[in-house]
C-alpha cells in the first residue's frame, strides 16, 4: 500500500514538468500543432491614407473589419497557397483563427495610419510577450502558432510579422521570431497578402536556423538566496 502512494505521489510530481512545453517542442515534428490566425491588433500603416487606395477612402475602424478578417479567411480558404504546416514543418495542423478574429475584433485604430517609418520595427519580443497574455485561447491546449502583424509600409512594398509559438496552457511564448515579406499583387487586399505568403515561406526555410539558434540560447537559472551575514557571537561573562 505504501509503495502503491509513494508512485502515485512521484507521478503527480513528474506531471507539470511533462505538462509544460519548451522551445524545443517547437522543433519536433510530433508535437501537434495549432493556427491561432493573424493578429493585427498592433499593426501599423505607414505612409498617408491617401496613398493607400482603397483603403484611403475608407475609416480605420472599416479596415479593422474588412481587411483584418480577409487576410485571416484568406489563410483558411487558400491552405495551399498560405501553407501553414509547410511553414512549421507539420503534415497538418489544427484551426483556431478565431483566437485572432476576436483580439482583431476590439483593436484600438487611432493609431493605426503612421508617419513614422521605425514603426516598421516598433515591436520587441517582450511587446510580444504582453500581447500573448491577453489572449483567450478560448480552451484550446499545447502548442499554437500564429503570426502577429507589426507594419505594413508603402514606402518599402513589405510588411512585417512576427512568428510566434506559444504554450497555450501557460500563455509562454516559446518561439518569436521578427520576419519581413515583400508585397504585390492586384487590389488592396490581395497586394497586402502577398506579404503573408512570404512571411510562411521564410518560416520555412528558416526552421532548421531557428531551431539550432534556440538549441544553443542560455537556459535561464534563479540564483539561489544569498545566504544570511553570520551573526557575531556573543560572548557571555563569567
């Protein structure tokens, strides 16, 4: 009976270090993996309303709720052309764009025409971090992907994105990585999504770097408390 308690309570020990996922996880083709969509919440275009077609003619908030759940659908309706497993090395994922959709669906848009071109490179991992934390995962578990919309620049015909990987049990960013990708095409919308094609292909190909890249990054140690000042001793009288 004892020893029947003393494995049950090993294993209820072991069960949250197996439960947490890490980068490395990121890097195993077994480990399944779920698309939690584009998120634009951040996003910035750079360059006057007037110089973006259509879009210039239309409000910011119009953009939020056309434009933001086109690129989305666009990734679901065309799988093969916006090749998500390909992108994370998986012969399939699972869909849950609507974690996206909804972060998409209260984005604040005062902020969203820009002059200032750093914005093209205005977002930090830890930024990216904060915005994760917001997130309703919405009961979805282990690992999810998701691409997370930085800028979009008239100026320079690209977009930037940010790929990342989280543990959606912990709200943990395992993986962020900042890529750009090159716009084109006809219409507004599709001239724009172009940049989300080569943003999955430069996933892509840069699997293998990333993966050796996070192999070799510093594992993080708590130091240990420092140890409390010996107390002096106090010596009695005789």
């Amino acid at each position: 009976m004892k020893k029947m308690f003393l494995s049950a309570l090993f294993a209820i020990a072991l069960h949250p270090v197996f439960a947490q996922l890490t980068s490395a996880d990121v890097f195993k083709p077994e480990v399944p993996v779920t698309w939690l969509g584009i998120d634009y919440s951040q996003l910035r275009f750079i360059g006057s309303a007037a110089q973006w077609g259509d879009a210039g003619a239309i409000t910011p908030d119009q953009i939020r709720d056309k434009y933001y759940q086109a690129w989305n659908d666009l990734v679901i309706n065309e799988a093969k052309k916006y090749d998500v497993p390909a992108a994370c090395k998986r012969s399939t994922v699972a869909y849950a764009q609507d974690v996206a959709n909804k972060m998409n669906g209260t984005a604040k848009t005062d902020q969203l025409f820009s002059s200032d071109l750093n914005d093209f490179s205005r977002l930090t991992k830890d930024m990216v971090a904060a915005q994760v934390k917001k997130y309703n995962f919405a009961g979805n578990k282990g690992l999810g992907m998701m691409l997370m919309g930085e800028a979009m620049s008239k100026g320079k015909e690209a977009s930037s994105y940010w790929v990342v990987y989280v543990d959606m049990d912990t709200k943990k960013v395992l993986v962020a990585e900042r890529v750009e990708g090159k716009a084109g095409g006809f219409g507004f919308r599709n001239y724009w999504a172009r940049s989300i094609m080569e943003v999955l292909k430069t996933a892509k190909g840069s699997f293998t770097d990333w993966k050796t890249a996070y192999a070799k990054a510093p594992v993080a140690v708590t130091p240990e408390p420092a140890a409390a000042p010996a107390q002096p001793v106090k010596k009695t009288k005789k």
